[in-house]
C-alpha cells in the first residue's frame, strides 16, 4: 500500500482538492472496505467503500438512519439537526414513506417529461449565449443556469430571485471551500444559506395561498402531510430541500460532464458521431464523476456490514465516488466509457432516499448534451479547471472554456 493505513486521511477536504483519492479508496476496496476514519472533532465514523455494501446501507432505513444523525459527516447542533428531520432526505419511515408517497406523482418521468420543450429552449439559449461569448466560466455563466432556471418555472420563483436562491444554494452545500463561503463551515455557522431559503420558501408559500400560479408550486403546495395540506414550515423545508438536492447537484452533473469529455476527446469524437449514445454517456458521467461523494447514516441498533461489528450510534458514510468504482462491478473501473453497460452507478443513491429529482436531472442532462451537440459547437478549455474543496461534493468551481460556432 503506498500510504500507511494510519496516515490514510478520507476525511479532509484538502484531499479533494486535485482529485478524489480513487488509489487510496482501490487500496481499501481491497484490504480494509469497512474503514474506521477518525476526524478532526474527535469523531469519527465508517468509510463503506464497495458497492454492495453500500446498496445493503442504503436499503435498511431502520438500522441505518438519515433522521437520527443527519446525511453529513459533522454532528449538527441539537435545534439545527432538529430543523433538518424536516426535510425529506433527513427522515425515517414512517414519516419519510408518507410524505415521500405524496409528492412522488409530481416528479413521475410522465410528468417530468411534459417539461421537455421549455427545457429545450433553456439549454438552446444557454447553447448560444456561450457560442456568442469570447470565453465563459462554464460553472457558473452556463451549467448552473440550466437547474436554475428550470426549478424557476417549474415553481414560478420569480426570475430576479433565481441568482439570490442559487447563491444560498452554493453556500449551503459548498461550506467547506473558503471561496464558496467565506464566513466559514455552514454547520456551525449560523449565516448560512439554508436559513434565508427557508424563510424566502415560507414567504413564498404565503404569497401563493391567495395567489395560484397554477405551478409545481401549488401542486406541492396542496400536498397532504398527515391528512392536512403543508404548512407554510413543512414547504419551505422541503423547498430547501428540493434546491439544495437539485441546483449544485445538476450544475455538477453537467460541467463535470464537459469536463470529462474534453479530458477524453476520442470519447467526446464518438459522442458526436452517434448521438443515440447520449443516455449512456450521461449514466458514465455520472458514475465516473459523481456529483455527490457520500451520504451518511447513524446505525439504530449492532449491525454487521461485510463482517465489521458496527455499534449502535456509530455512524457510516456511503462513498459513492469509491463505490462507483468497484472493480467487482465494473470492468476498468477508471476508464471513461460512453457506451459503458450496464452501468448500475449509484450517483443517486438506492433504496427508500433514491433521488426524488433523478428524472428531471437526467432530462437536464440529456438535453444539454443533445443541444450542445446539435449546435455543432466546438468546446475547448481556455484555463485551468479549479475542483471545489470539500469531502461532500465532487464539484468544479471554475471551468474556463471557448466555444466556436
Ligand atoms: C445529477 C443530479 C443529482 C444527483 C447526483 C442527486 C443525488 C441524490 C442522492 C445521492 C440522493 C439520495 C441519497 C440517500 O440515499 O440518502 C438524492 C435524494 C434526493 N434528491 Fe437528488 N440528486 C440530483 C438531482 C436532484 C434534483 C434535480 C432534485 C429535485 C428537483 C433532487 C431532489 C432530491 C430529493 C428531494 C431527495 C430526497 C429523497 C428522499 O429522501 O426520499 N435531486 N439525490
């Protein structure tokens, strides 16, 4: 092993920065899959490296908690973590099964794909608007406008609030890389993003009460939380949610997705050949550059996961950056292959907290590269890719890139 198992650092995000440790995650795949990772508070929890284990984690919601200790690593101050156990991705059956049951039918693939057209004419302008300019920061000039401006009129969020929201978004979820927020790591920090998105969902759904806009905003709006509409708290919970889980996540999927193409022209050269492998390159874009490096759980009673005793309190995090490279899984599990298949990537998780968003995100994606390719713009890098510091996303914060006509 090149570097002694007392050294392996999984949890700095410092480790993140050039690339993800994908030799060190082989390495434990191998020898250590179960790993025990101490952190910086004094804590420490259970790296769960391969697939199946991961896959086995992911679909015991009882045993393994997203209510108990939260989905991130760092144990949350007691009122905050109560605040989250409103949101879907942070509850247990059987709250999470009802609530998850009502608002479901909103993002059916029927009803997802009804919104084809307008996404359509989002990623063409946006196409365009990025041939027209000399250079753009693909990040944020481009990918990031794609979820935000489709979330905006799915919900009829006005268009002047869209860069607000989105700049809550990224501080919510990117706390960890002092560019992204400044005043320091969002869950200790109280001048964060969740709580002024919270209060803007609230004030939202007061506003709508007396004034439909015949939207996804009223539809969830009217969706029954033990037999009785959302309130006001319950909607902006869940609009937290539903930003936080779909804007950084979708704007990841698709700069990281340029990204990897032009790193592998001869890939990006097939793509542009046969198009009808666009559903394949999204599935390996999002194996091989998943936007998300874990979730975690808190372990409710013993268990056992590939022969480690786990205790009950301890807690675990699902690695799916290694998980979507088990070799036991995958064949050439670094390579990047369009046509890879199968590909049972986990990059939205499994089980019960599968992604709620999983249709639209793959919509976005598969819109964006047909229109991308339907431009028959040429795409090249003009700087440097800078990688967002964290240990939770696998996220660029910078793509500098030209595009010709
Ligand atoms: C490429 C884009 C996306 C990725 C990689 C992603 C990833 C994930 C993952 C890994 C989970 C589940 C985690 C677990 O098991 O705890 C999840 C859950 C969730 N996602 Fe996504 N997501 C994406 C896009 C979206 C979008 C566009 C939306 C909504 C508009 C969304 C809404 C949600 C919600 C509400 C949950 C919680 C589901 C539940 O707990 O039942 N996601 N997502």
């Amino acid at each position: 092993m090149a570097v002694a198992l007392e050294h392996i650092d999984l949890y700095s995000p410092d480790g993140y920065v050039d690339a993800p440790p994908y030799e060190v995650f082989a390495t434990l795949r191998r020898e250590h899959p179960v790993f025990r990772q101490e952190m910086p508070d004094g804590t420490w929890y259970w790296a769960v490296l391969k697939h199946a284990d991961v896959v086995e984690v992911s679909r015991d919601p009882v045993v393994f908690s997203a209510e108990v200790g939260g989905v991130v690593l760092e144990d949350q101050p007691p009122e905050q973590l109560e605040q989250t156990k409103n949101m879907l991705l942070m509850m247990d059956p059987p709250r999470h099964t009802e609530l998850r049951k009502n608002v479901y039918p909103h993002f059916r693939p029927r009803q997802i794909a009804s919104l084809a057209d307008r996404i359509r004419v989002i990623c063409r302008g946006l196409v365009e608007r990025g041939v027209e300019a000399d250079e753009v920061e693909f990040v944020h000039d481009l990918a990031a406008l794609v979820p935000s401006e489709v979330f905006g009129e799915m919900m009829g969020i006005p268009p002047e609030d869209r860069p607000q929201i989105n700049r809550w978004a990224e501080m919510m979820t990117g706390g960890q890389d002092p560019d992204v927020n400044p005043d320091g790591y969002t869950a200790s920090s109280g001048n964060d993003g969740s709580m002024n998105m919270a209060i803007y969902g609230m004030e939202f759904a007061k506003a709508r009460r007396d004034h439909h806009g015949g939207d996804l905003g009223d539809l969830l709006l009217a969706t029954e939380v033990n037999g009785q509409p959302m309130t006001d708290l319950e909607f902006g919970y869940f609009f937290v949610q539903l930003v936080t889980a779909g804007n950084d996540t979708t704007r990841t999927m698709i700069s990281s997705g340029l990204l990897a193409l032009l790193e592998h022209p001869e890939q990006f050269d097939r793509l542009r050949a046969d198009p009808s492998l666009i559903p394949s390159a999204l599935d390996e874009i999002l194996r091989y550059a998943n936007p998300l490096h874990y979730f975690r759980r808190t372990a409710t009673t013993d268990a056992v996961v590939r022969g480690q005793e786990i205790k009950a309190g301890e807690k675990l995090a699902m690695i799916y950056t290694s998980a979507n490279r088990d070799e036991d899984v995958f064949d050439a599990p670094d390579r990047f292959d369009i046509g890879r298949t199968p590909n049972p990537q986990l990059s939205f998780g499994i089980g019960e907290h599968y992604c709620l968003g999983v249709h639209l995100a793959k919509l976005e994606g598969r819109i964006w590269l047909e229109e991308l390719l339907a431009s028959g713009a040429t795409v090249e890098l003009a700087g440097e890719p800078r990688r967002q510091r964290s240990n939770l996303n696998n996220a660029l914060k910078a793509l500098p890139v030209r595009m010709y006509p």
